[in-house]
C-alpha cells in the first residue's frame, strides 16, 4: 500500500517544530499499518479554513495519477478546519480512489465512525472560529487602550511597555523628510539622500519612492492612533504638526494632477505653471 502524508500548521507564530511532530506520528504509523510512504506535502503557515493551499491542491492533482492510495494526516484538522471544504476536498481524492486517515483519531469506515469524524471536524471548524473572534476581539480591546496590535511598527517609534513612544534617533527623520518635501524637494531627491545616508524604511529595507509616499501619507504622525476604522486623538506621541502635514498632503495632491510632471525627466521654474494651449501639458 502507498501513501503520503500531509502536514500543515496554520501561521508564522508556529515553527518548523509543529511539522516535524506530525511527520514523525504520521511515519509511525504508516510503519504500523504497514504502508510504503511515498511523499511528503507541507503546507507552512497555511490556515486550514481555507483549501488556497499549494501543496494541498498539488496533492489532490497528483491523486489523479496514481502514484498513491492513501494519504495519512496528523488529525483531521490538519487536512482542513472548514467541514465543507475538507468533505469536499476528501471526495476528490475518494473519486481518484484515494483514502485519507488520521494517525490519532478514528479512522472506523463505518457510519458511527463517519458520525464521530465528522462531529470531529465541526468541533475544529468552531474552536478555530471562537478563536478568531476571541482574538479580534482582544485587539479591538488593545487598539481602545492604545496598545500595538501588531503590524509594522512606522518609522519615528518604537514600542515600550506594548505602547508606541518615540524613537528619538529616527524621529527627526521623519520631521526632516515631511518638511524637505513640503519646501519643494522631490520624492526622488529625498530617496537619493535617505540611501545614501544610510538610512532604512521601517521594514528595515531602503526607501523607494513608494514606502516614502506611504509615509508621507501616514496620519499617525499626526498623534492618531489607528486600528481597523478607529481613531483616537492623542492615542500616540506626535511627530508631525497638522499645518507640516496638511502642506505636505496638498502637494502631493498637485503633484498627481499635474500631467506633465510625470513625463519631465527634470523639474524646471514653471514646471506646473506653463501649459501647451493645445494638448493642455
């Protein structure tokens, strides 16, 4: 008899670790069972409420060659946390006479045994959906008493005590680089000098013109906490004066009105100023 085994764990929170765990009870018990293992499919940081996952689907197209008739999961919720995908999906690989069995729950082809699978795959589907409002309810809770919910953490802060202070070394950066290009310094010219300064976005890569124009764009500057449609005044330290940031918002407007302003290779004194009478630009 041969067969594969599949393994996933759900986020980038988990390591390698989990993999390894379901690998080695899956191979155990292939050898009792007295299967021949084939392969491997592993899915990393894959939730299982969705079946958008690589090496699932490749499994599934293999299953229509032949090369094995069994696939040997950790537990059922490793082959899927959504009862109707994972039905759906064990009846493509049934089709292709493949059979899918878990290393440490029933596997009884009987119609108790499909009843407890099942009841099985509707307790996973619901932990995993009481857990995905437990948490976003927690962060609603966090976001409410200015605490990071995670994410990338803007240039200008660091965080302290799970709230967002200021990080006095790249703070005047920020200052600096709102204030060159609300005097007229193009986003091109401030990118040249961040780079060449040595001085990284706050994913820690260099600047290109677009992570400055986020910036340029970030209103937590202003002191505004964010999260998901809430704003709370004065939720973090300010950086950025509203009338800096407001000068700064009005000429990237300009700036993206101006159609000729994208074809020059260079600016000049009234570039913005002087349109062609006939083509506007």
């Amino acid at each position: 008899m041969l067969a594969v085994i599949y393994a996933r764990y759900s986020d980038s929170k988990q390591t390698y670790q989990s993999i390894e765990g379901q690998l080695k009870v899956c191979y155990k018990y292939g050898a009792d069972k007295g299967f021949t293992i084939t392969g491997e499919y592993i899915d990393e940081a894959q939730t299982g409420k969705t079946d958008d996952r690589e090496k699932l689907q490749i499994m599934i197209a293999d299953s229509k060659k032949k090369k094995f008739d069994t696939v040997i999961v950790y537990a059922f919720d490793r082959f899927g946390r959504n009862i109707l995908q994972s039905l759906l999906n064990e009846r493509k690989l049934k089709d292709n006479g493949v059979t899918v069995l878990s290393a440490t729950e029933s596997n009884e082809d009987t119609p108790a045994g499909r009843m407890k699978r099942n009841i099985h795959m509707t307790f996973a589907q619901y932990f995993s959906e009481e857990l995905a409002q437990k948490t976003i309810r927690g962060m609603s809770i966090n976001a409410e008493k200015g605490l990071v919910t995670g994410g990338t953490t803007p240039l200008g802060y660091r965080i302290k005590d799970k709230r967002y202070v200021l990080d006095e070394k790249a703070a005047p950066i920020v200052r600096e680089i709102f204030t060159e290009y609300a005097n007229g310094k193009s986003m091109k010219q401030i990118v040249a000098n961040l780079n060449e300064r040595g001085i990284k976005n706050a994913s820690g890569k260099q600047f290109l013109n677009t992570s400055l124009h986020n910036l340029l764009k970030n209103r937590k500057y202003l002191g505004l906490y964010i999260y998901d449609g809430l704003e709370i005044q004065d939720g973090m330290t300010k950086i950025v004066e509203q009338d800096l940031f407001d000068k700064v918002a009005e000429r990237m407007r300009l700036n993206k009105t101006l159609p000729g302003r994208s074809r020059a290779k260079a600016e000049y004194l009234l570039t913005g100023k002087l349109f062609c009478g006939l083509c506007k630009i």
